[in-house]
C-alpha cells in the first residue's frame, strides 16, 4: 500500500454500537461474497503482491491488483516517487478486521479494517475490495489518523455483514452527488444539508472559497468543481440502522495567470520546474468513508486524495 496523500485531515470515526450482529435465517440469506477465510487469502495476496510493485514502483504490476480510483491514484503516486526519486516507506497491516457481506445479486465485494504504521503515525484503513474479472482488486484506501476500527456493523450468526441499500434518509447511491455539490455551490446547494459540517464538507468548502480569493489578489483565478467519479458507491448496514459507506469524487481544479506555483503533489505528472504559465488544470481523485445514520446527517469519517493528472500551457 503506497503512502496517502489526504486532503486536509482525519476526523475521528464515530459509528454507534458495539460489534456483533443478530443472527439470520442462514438459509433464506443470500450467500456471502465469499468465505471469511478466502477474503483473508485474498488480502494476504494482496499484501504480497502490492509490496513487491512498490519496491520496484512498477506501475505495470498495478491493474492486477487495483482498479478504479485506485488504481489510478497508485499509478500518479509512483510516478510522483519516481519523478522525485524517492520510494515509498515500508508498511504492513496489523490485526485485520474482515467485513464479508452478503450478495443477492450484483459484484462482489468485501472490506478489511485494518491499521498500519508510518514515520510512527498510526493509520486507520478501510480497504474496499471488488472481484473484477474473476480476479479481487482493490478500489478504495479510505482513511483515518489515530482512530479506533470500525464499530456496530451488523453481522449475522456466522459472521456476514449486510449490504445497505435502503431504509436510509440518503441512500449511499445518492452521496457523492450531494457532497461534490456540497463542495463545488457550497452549504446551500441541494443535499447538502444531508451532510454534516466538518473538515471534509463545510471546512473544504470555505477553505477553497479563500484561495480563491487570496490568489485573486496575485493577479491569479482559480476554481474547483466536484463531480462523482465514475465507480459506484459500497455501503455496510449497522445495528443501529444506519450504514457505512464507501464512494469516491472527481476534484478539477483550474488555475490562469501569469505564474503558477506548481505543487509537489504534481511531480511527474507535469514537465518541467515548480512554475507553470498561462494555465494549469489538474485532475485530483477523493475517496471517502462515511457514517450514515438512519436519521440525521451523515458524518464524513475518513478521506484519501491524489492529483492523477495536470495539464500546463
């Protein structure tokens, strides 16, 4: 797992309940996406696989083991690594925690919480798994600074989760369009008031509204559009009766003047040195985590961001 590069910072994850489920009706349940134990195999492998591309920053071992937003976002930051000529710090999970659910119908897919360890900060992650082609790949590394697992998913007498998909006052289908509303217009733009203010929402918004400003007083413009990228929204049901869930935004910025700080975040992604001219427009990809409660506002708990492209003329 490459090292993230995260938009503004963590929240704590605030899901109620404790762990443990009501048990089902194992018969006339659907079955599991698979068993406990394959999605352990199937995490080890990943484990393997991703620790041998990082040490080599092969890009071309990725989409065997990625896919989507992420593999995108791991493509960029190999790049960026190589561009600096630097690799990423070593890291493994520790203590994994499996979310298997069960699937009537539809991809499968599975979640691992899990912790690592970097430069002697600890890192909550929400790993989302899908089978693509007959083959389990990773689609999106949420995360969380110095936070506790996840808590109060419902878990049925042999362990399985439940996908949530209704009984919500927003369905997880309709998240990521209120929130990159929420983002692009600000508090006031249609759903956003199913989101609750914090650093993900309200604090994001306003914060891009004053660079705005401050870089129109440099004789510089700038804008920020969100837009739900184009992977589907994943979502767990808790034993409250809310859910977590998983979904991911497009972020495109656009920068005109004369001279344009280039960020290191766009290291081998754009030619050239640290200034661009005329204007630059970059690509950024968001993925996040959020607790959605029966009733309520929905509370954005862990984010994961990487510009994966940028253009200059």
């Amino acid at each position: 797992m490459r090292t993230a590069y995260t938009a503004l910072a963590f929240l704590p994850l605030a899901l109620s309940a404790a762990c443990g489920g009501a048990a089902e009706d194992a018969e006339a349940a659907p079955p599991p996406a698979l068993s406990l134990d394959q999605a352990k195999g199937v995490f080890e492998t990943y484990e393997s696989a991703d620790r041998k591309a990082d040490t080599a920053l092969d890009a071309a071992q990725l989409p065997a083991i990625a896919t989507g937003s992420q593999l995108e976002m791991d493509t960029a930051t190999y790049r960026m690594y190589k561009a600096n000529g630097k690799k990423p710090d070593a890291q493994s999970f520790g203590e994994p925690v499996f979310y298997v659910p069960r699937i009537a119908s539809g991809p499968r897919w599975f979640v691992v919480d899990t912790a690592s360890r970097v430069r002697g900060v600890e890192v909550r992650h929400a790993l989302l798994f899908v089978e693509e082609g007959g083959r389990w790949k990773l689609a999106a590394d949420p995360q969380r600074r110095n936070a506790t697992p996840i808590k109060g998913v419902e878990l049925d007498g042999e362990g399985y989760a439940q996908v949530a998909q209704d009984g919500l006052q927003v369905s997880p289908a309709e998240l990521p369009k209120a929130h990159a509303d929420l983002l692009t217009q600000g508090p006031q733009a249609p759903g956003s008031e199913h989101l609750a203010a914090g650093q993900q929402t309200t604090q994001t918004y306003d914060v891009l509204q004053k660079v705005s400003k401050s870089l129109r007083k440099s004789g510089m413009t700038f804008t920020a559009a969100f837009t739900p990228a184009e992977q589907p929204a994943y979502a767990l049901r808790t034993q409250d009766g809310g859910a977590v869930a998983w979904y991911a935004l497009k972020q495109q910025e656009t920068y005109k003047g004369k001279k344009i700080p280039v960020s290191s975040d766009l290291a081998g992604l754009l030619p050239g040195g640290r200034v661009a001219r005329g204007n630059l427009t970059s690509t950024s990809l968001v993925q996040y985590l959020a607790a959605v409660p029966r009733e309520g506002q929905v509370a954005v708990v862990g984010v994961n961001r990487k510009t994966v492209a940028a253009q200059s003329g």
